[in-house]
C-alpha cells in the first residue's frame, strides 16, 4: 500500500534511484554498441503494479500513464507473448482491487486505451483493508463484474490475502486454489492469473498454483518479462502515482532489475549469521520473497 512508499526514507529511495541510472546507462550503451554492430536488442516487457491511485494522485497518475505510452507498447498480461514483443513494452497490473481503481484509475486508463489486470482479494469485496489507520475500501462484487473486459482483465490475490508461506500446506492450497473458483463463478469469467500478496512465496507455493491451473503468477521482485513461452513465475516492480518523474521513468526501463540480487544476498548474509549465532545447528528455512 501507499504507505509503505511513503514510509521509506529519501536517502534510500534517492540510492536505489541513482544505482538504477547507472544501470540504465550501461544497458543503452550496450545496446548502442549492439545496433553499430548491426545486432537489434529483442523486445523487453516491465510488468508494473499499482495499488491504490486517491483522488489527490489522479493527475500524478494521469502522466505516468503518459509516460508509458511515450516511451512503450502496451500489452495486456492475458495475451502477451515473447513472439510479440517488438521494443519496450509495459504492462499495467493494480493489486488488491481498491474502489479508487475504479473511480480514479479506470478513467484514466479508458482515456488512453490502457489496458490492466486487476488483481482482486476472492473475500474482500466490498470491505475496508489495509493497516490500522491507512485502511480503503475494495470494490464490490458489483463493481468488479461491470469492469470493461476488453480493456480489463480480472486475476486471484488469494481468499483473504494472507502471507502464504506461513500457512500449512493444506491452507495455501485453499487460498490459492478456492480463489479461483470463487472469482470464476462470481464473475462468470476465466480467472488464469494470479498475485502473491506481499510477494511472499517460495517453490511449494508456485506448485500449488500450477496445480490450480493458473496460466501465469506474478512476484513483486522487478525483472523483465515474458522473456521465454513457457515462463510462468513472472516478475513485476512496484510503482505508487508519488513515485518521482525519474523514478518512475528508470523503472518503466527495467533498470531497478538489479534488486533481486540484493535481496538474495541479504539473505544469505542473514542465514549465515543465523547459522553462526547458533553453532551451525539451524536448518535452513524455504526460499522466500517479500517485496512490496
């Protein structure tokens, strides 16, 4: 949620900013060296997700959407292919399914001819969530069924929006599996893509999911996409309507790519130290990857 963009300092968001332009830089100067040699760089998706869009933000996200036509080819997440992908291109997803979506977003995206996948919680229709004191309301089911199916398509964020590595086995498979059912005879449509919430997954949960039928899943760990046919775990980076103008730009472009990275290798810095603390006694815990 807002909140949590808004909670990050400055100075860490200004070096995640400045770490991303150098790596922006490196990757147009490689492909300008590629194109003097006569060699064209394929077509590469970004796969962006939103949340909320208040009524304050509307026109912060009006230009984003801007942007995005400026500088990409936009493709929906339901239909894009590897085979298809001629340049930059972007992709528009929003968690959660907020009324704002609806009141603020969907305008703006039916203005430009936008398209989006909105990723919907099965049980939360209709009722306030998020933290104590930053709390919204979602979309009913009403709203959510009159939703324009040829621009918007409609994914599962689970039941009730849980972190699913915690849960045992049995409870995941009902969050990620009932989703689906759920929406499907809700909506009266193909539900084929689904959410993490919070990111939070590891191998059992991205199984469940295959075993649910899901055409695709998305993580919230920035990478390009749609870069193999039978990709299935797809990356995606946050961007919030207050992102800053250079910001936003970087992260249209894929160069906040190299954050996985990072949080891969905090990782093992944390189990290392877990492991030393303790003798060398721990076992280490299922991979997982929360970023929002």
């Amino acid at each position: 949620m807002r909140m949590e963009q808004a909670s990050e300092p400055r100075w860490k968001r200004a070096l995640k900013c400045g770490i991303s332009l150098a790596v922006f830089v490196c990757s147009e100067t490689v492909a300008l060296l590629r194109r003097l040699i006569g060699r064209t760089r394929k077509g590469r998706c970004v796969v962006l997700y939103y949340h909320s869009v208040p009524s304050q933000q509307r026109e912060s996200f009006a230009k984003q959407l801007d942007v995005v036509l400026r500088h990409s080819q936009a493709v929906r997440t339901d239909q894009s292919c590897p085979s298809v992908l001629v340049g930059p291109c972007a992709a528009i997803t929003f968690d959660d399914g907020f009324e704002n979506f609806l009141t603020e977003a969907l305008p703006e995206l039916q203005k430009r001819k936008l398209p989006a996948t909105v990723f919907v919680i099965a049980d939360g229709m209709n009722r306030a969530f998020g933290p104590e004191g930053y709390a919204e309301k979602l979309m009913s089911l009403e709203q959510v069924r009159g939703l324009p199916s040829e621009l918007i398509s409609i994914g599962s964020h689970t039941v009730t929006h849980p972190m699913l590595t915690q849960l045992d086995l049995s409870q995941a498979r009902f969050e990620i599996l009932e989703s689906r059912a759920k929406l499907e005879q809700m909506l009266n449509r193909d539900i084929t893509e689904f959410s993490f919430p919070f990111g939070d997954h590891n191998a059992a949960m991205v199984d469940l999911c295959r075993e649910a039928g899901y055409y695709r899943v998305y993580t919230t760990l920035p990478a390009f996409a749609f870069e193999r046919a039978e990709e299935f775990v797809v990356g995606r980076v946050r961007v919030d309507p207050t992102d800053w103008p250079l910001e936003f730009r970087l992260k249209l472009a894929g160069a906040y790519r190299w954050l996985p990275a990072i949080f891969s290798m905090k990782r093992k810095i944390r189990a290392a130290k877990l492991r030393f603390i303790s003798g060398g006694d721990l076992q280490p815990s299922a991979p997982r990857s929360m970023v929002r």
